[in-house]
C-alpha cells in the first residue's frame, strides 16, 4: 500500500511539474526542489534544454523547451567575420552607326549643259543629312582632262564647314523607262579597307568615269532631255550609352485642344463681340490671359461699360475668327475652312489681314507666325503690299525678306506694275526710296562680282574660294 501511495504522488508531482514547466511558470529553484523527480539536462545549445522524466517504470520522454533558461552572450555583428563583397559593377556600350538621308537631283537641259567645259559642274541645292550640308556635282564633261571629255562624272561634296565627317554614299542614275535597271554605285553594304570616307570642308568622292558619254545618251537613263539623280548618303556617328533609365511616356499637353472645345461649345460666354453683323461669344477671363488689351478693355480702369455686346471696328469678322481661334487653340485656323476658299492669294491676304490684328491685340506669337507665311509665300503680285505691312507694324525680318525679293534681277520690273507697288508709293514713300536704294546697292555688287570674279564663277567657286552653284 505504501509503495502504491508513492508511486501515486510520484505521479501527481510528475504531472503538476510538466503543467508549469509548459505554462512557462518553472524556474531554476524549482526545478531543484522537485528533487528526484525531475532532472535538468542541456542539449548542445545553452539556449535549448531538455527536461528528462523518469519514474520506476523507466518511462521516458522528450520534449524541446520554448524557454531559454540561462542568456548567454552572442557575438557582436563586428566580432565576426565581416562577408566578402565585390565592388559595384557599371556597364556602358558605345554604338556606331549611320544617320541616313536620300536627295533626288533632277538635271534638265542636258544637251545644253554638254561643252560647260572640262572640270566644270552643274550642282544640286544643298541638302541636310546628319547635321551636315552636302551637294551634289554632275559633270557633263567630265572632271579630269586625261579623260577627254568621254565620261561624265558623279560626286557628293560637303558643304558644312570647319569640320571632318565620316561618311558612305550611294549615287543611283535612275532609268526612266520603267524597267528599273537603274545604275547604282553605292558603298552601302560593302566592306571597306579603311573603313568610311573622312571628308573636309569642299571635300568631294564619286566617280570621275561614272558613265560613258557615247552610251548615256542613247540609253533610257536619258529621257526628254533629261537625268534624275539620287543620292544616299550615311553620316557615321557615334554615341556610348550607359544604364537605360525607364521611364514612363507623357503625352504632349493638350490644353490648347479642351480651350477650343470651351469655345465651340458656347458654355460659360460672358462677353459677346458684334462684327458686321455677326457675333462671337467668348469668356472674359480667357481673352484677357492671352491678350493685354483685352485685358485692359476688359478689366482695366478704361475698360467698356458695355461688355455684354462690343463693337469691333476696322477688323472683318472671319479675321476676328481666326483671332479667337488662335486665342484659344493656340495655333492657326485652317484658312480653306475659314473662307471657303482654296487659293494662295486668299491665304496671303487672310495672313497680312490677321497679322495686322495680332499687332492690333499683343499677340506677339500669332504675328511671328502670319510672318513666317508670309515669308514662304512672296511673290510678285504680294510682295509690295507685304513690304508696307511689315513697315507699319515693325516686322523687321518680314521687311528684309520682301528687300530682298525684290531686288532679285528681274522681279522689280514686275513688282512696279502691281497696285501694291502703288499702294507702297502712297502710304510708305520712305520705304520705297529705301527699296530702290537697295535693288542699286544689290545691282552694283552683282556687277562687281561678274567683272572680277567671272573665271571663278566658271570654274564653281566664288573670288573667296567657296563653292557656288554653277548656273547655265
């Protein structure tokens, strides 16, 4: 009976130490205390004990404790070892490649360019390719004398100045026929020796022997007297690039398109402008952010009691119109579907009307613009009443562009029969002596350069050496 009691308690005191041990309420001093019951032993690890039971029927178990009874000390980050790392690495590629761009030269008049001479070119206008200038030569007689005259000759020449170029070139005479056999001489797609050509300033390549003569012109290259020419060349650039930044696309503003839908739809109109008849709504605030004398009409001190209706004087109204439309769009009306109207002379006369209206208002950007309209469109029947509207507003580039219009032999003769010519004699007297002062000035020097400098001319370059074009 004894022994049962004992093995009983022994029992209940077992099974009350693993409720506290597990509870997390045990201690080192209790542990002690529980004697011969419960023995304490350590794994590897200080911080992970294993508690051990035993009882006189042997019975054993194992746990692992969630517990650290005793705290020992881990080494510091900067006792140990410190890791091996390698230094940063950055990338970088350098890229070389052409820039490409094609220019068509058509020569008509063929059989009359035939005895220019030996080494005497007819030129192309100068075209763009790579940020560079280039031209194109054709020598109807051949460039070189040991050649006597058999071949004709092809070049690409640079134009730019003070500077080399790395370049390849394709020269192409196009058979006209249809057939498309056309005569290519191209350095594109080949592998050269040296690499591209290294042009300076003047600096020219091609082929002295392009094409023989005798063959030229009874082959289908030749066609109404005439040869068409392209020319391809590659300007070679380099750039290095590194690391590509992502970035994330930003479509381009489009404040200017939803200002013009504010004033298609008429919505929120507080002031109304009556021309010949016809009204145009607007929004106060709009006009005078854009114009500072709509703003003073507006909003100043001297602004319109009226504001609900105000009359517009010395202005037509599709004028106005194209006024607002720029006010709010931020760029030109199409001047077709203003006027119903499809002809240069509307289109310069809408120009000069709407010019004079942007001075009118201080919209300085809408007259650069009518200026540079303008400017493409010069003629001889335009050019006198567009030289007196750039005087009286003070167009200063326009002026010179129409002077020098003007002074080109052979269109003051025309420009003086035109009523504008008439008109500029009336309201600009000032600027018409300053005109013919000019067409002298200009003349003189045309007859000085032919008298001093006509070997050099014919020869295709200027009395300071430059390269001109070779003129028939």
């Amino acid at each position: 009976m004894v022994i049962c009691a004992r093995i009983k308690l022994h029992i209940r005191m077992t099974r009350m130490a693993l409720c506290l041990y597990r509870g997390g309420c045990i201690r080192g001093p209790m542990v002690e205390r529980v004697g011969r019951v419960l023995k304490v032993g350590k794994c590897a690890s200080a911080s992970s004990p294993i508690i051990s039971l035993s009882g006189k029927n042997n019975y054993k178990s194992t746990i692992t404790s969630r517990h650290v009874f005793r705290e020992t000390s881990r080494p510091s980050s900067s006792s140990s070892c410190p890791a091996s790392s390698s230094p940063p690495t950055t990338t970088s590629t350098s890229i070389t490649e052409t820039v490409n761009g094609t220019h068509h030269f058509k020569i008509t008049g063929y059989s009359l360019s035939k005895g220019i001479g030996i080494g005497k070119y007819i030129a192309s206008d100068t075209f763009n390719v790579g940020g560079y200038s280039w031209a194109i030569y054709f020598y109807p007689d051949g460039k070189s004398v040991e050649d006597n005259a058999a071949y004709v000759s092809l070049f690409i020449a640079l134009a730019s100045e003070g500077t080399d170029v790395r370049a390849l070139f394709e020269l192409t005479l196009l058979d006209q026929s249809g057939n498309e056999r056309h005569k290519v001489h191209s350095h594109f797609g080949r592998t050269l020796d040296s690499g591209p050509y290294t042009l300076k300033y003047r600096g020219s390549m091609g082929y002295k022997r392009f094409f023989k003569r005798t063959s030229l012109e009874t082959s289908d290259y030749l066609k109404d007297d005439c040869l068409s020419v392209n020319c391809m060349v590659g300007v070679v650039k380099s750039h290095t690039e590194g690391p590509k930044i992502y970035s994330i696309p930003v479509p381009p503003s489009s404040m200017g398109h939803q200002f013009g839908r504010l004033l298609e739809s008429g919505k929120g109109t507080d002031v109304n402008f009556e021309i010949d008849g016809e009204i145009f709504a607007a929004h106060k605030l709009v006009l005078a952010a854009r114009s500072p004398v709509f703003r003073a009409q507006l909003f100043g001190p001297m602004k319109d009691q009226n504001t609900r209706c105000i009359n517009v004087e010395d202005i037509e109204a599709p004028v106005f119109k194209a006024l607002l439309h720029f006010i709010y769009w931020d760029s030109l009306p199409d001047i077709e579907e203003l006027t119903g109207i499809n002809s240069n002379g509307s289109s310069t006369l809408m120009a000069q009307h709407l010019l004079a209206a942007a001075d009118r208002y201080g919209l300085d950007r809408l007259r650069l613009l009518c200026e540079a309209n303008l400017c493409k469109d010069v003629a001889i029947n335009t050019v006198a009443t567009t030289l007196a509207l750039a005087e009286q507003h003070h167009c200063f580039q326009l002026k010179v562009v129409c002077l020098r219009f003007v002074a080109t032999p052979g269109n003051l003769s025309g420009v003086m029969q035109t009523d504008g010519y008439k008109h500029l004699k009336e309201s600009c007297p000032s600027v018409l002596t300053e005109l013919l002062e000019y067409v002298a000035r200009v003349s003189e020097h045309s007859v000085s350069l032919c008298r001093h400098g006509n070997e050099a001319i014919l020869d295709g370059s200027d009395i300071n050496g430059r390269r001109v074009k070779q003129r028939l």
